[in-house]
C-alpha cells in the first residue's frame, strides 16, 4: 500500500512521519518550569520558521581511496573525520581502526562537509575495494547541491525566562 507523502514540514510533523534523531536529545539544567512559572520573571513564548538553505561550498566534495595491505586510506575534505572512518568500516563491513582518514585543508565553517563527506568516503572506499584498485571521485558544484543539500527546515516552538530587573535569561525551554 502507498501512502501519501507529507510536502509539508507542518503536515510531517501533525503525522509524526519524520525519523527520529537520537542526537538531538532532551538536556535539562536546573528547574526549567520553576523559572518559567516564576511571577517575578519576564516570559517571552512563540514559535518560529527557519527556513531550509543549500550548502554552496568554498570547496567542493571530494575523496580518494587506496587500499594498502588491510588498511582503507581515504584522503578527503571533512569536519568530522571519526564519522568518516567509522562509516567507511561499517560500509565496508570491516573495524574502523582499519580506516585511515586525511584531512590536508579544508575551508569553509558552514557545517556542508561535517556530515555529508561520509557519503563520498563510503562511494570511494567502496568502488576501490570492489576494483581492486585507487579511486577518486570530486564533485562539480551543481552536483554537491543536487546530492548533499542544504540545511533543513526547521520549526522552533520556545518558552523563555527573564529578570525583569537585569534581563538575565533564567531559563529557556526549545522544542525542534
């Protein structure tokens, strides 16, 4: 059976039809609802819209993988080099400390390579363990904005509190 897709982020989020992110978990500190309850306090409430944006890249994706004895070598642009060797050993269906990851310079702080150069890595190492045989793959720009994206929508719904007096904020509850 096919079911209906939501097109919208309000209707996936109505149908909780979204996938669940573990690392976007609950963090408290102190007594949140003290503080927003709190008569003496300023509370500000709302919610807002930020919209999606695509990751135009100083740098455009690349990687290259060799493999020499057991060892996967994958030279790439990446803010998160652990996640690129732990995605490559489980691609690959091999322990993670036999995945050396490069990093010689990358430029940007846009946050487009801190996940999305895993999928270049795992394509690389994969075709290079399938051949045998060194493999490169560098992506033209229209290519990394078709493949990698952007940013996503989100919808923030927000509770604050402040001191009237000072304006410290005394607590703050988000929900993505």
């Amino acid at each position: 059976e096919t079911l209906p897709a939501p097109v919208q982020l309000s209707e996936a989020i109505e149908k909780k039809d979204f996938f669940p992110s573990g690392f976007m978990s609950s963090r408290d500190r102190g007594d949140v609802e003290k503080e927003l309850a709190n008569p003496t306090n300023h509370r500000i409430e709302g919610k807002l819209r930020l919209p999606g944006q695509y990751h135009m890249f100083m740098e455009t994706h690349f990687a290259r993988a060799n493999l020499a004895d057991e060892q996967v070598l994958i030279d790439l642009g990446s803010q998160a080099v652990d996640k690129v060797q732990r995605s490559v050993g489980h691609c690959l269906n091999i322990n993670h400390s036999a995945v050396t990851v490069t990093c010689r310079r990358m430029g940007g702080g846009f946050g487009g390579k801190a996940t999305r150069s895993q999928w270049t890595a795992c394509a690389v190492a994969l075709a290079a363990k399938l051949t045998r045989k060194p493999v490169a793959l560098h992506l033209s720009l229209e290519d990394c904005i078709t493949i990698m994206g952007g940013r996503s929508i989100y919808e923030v719904e927000y509770r604050a509190s402040f001191e009237k007096k000072t304006g410290k904020c005394t607590a703050i509850d988000t929900k993505l």
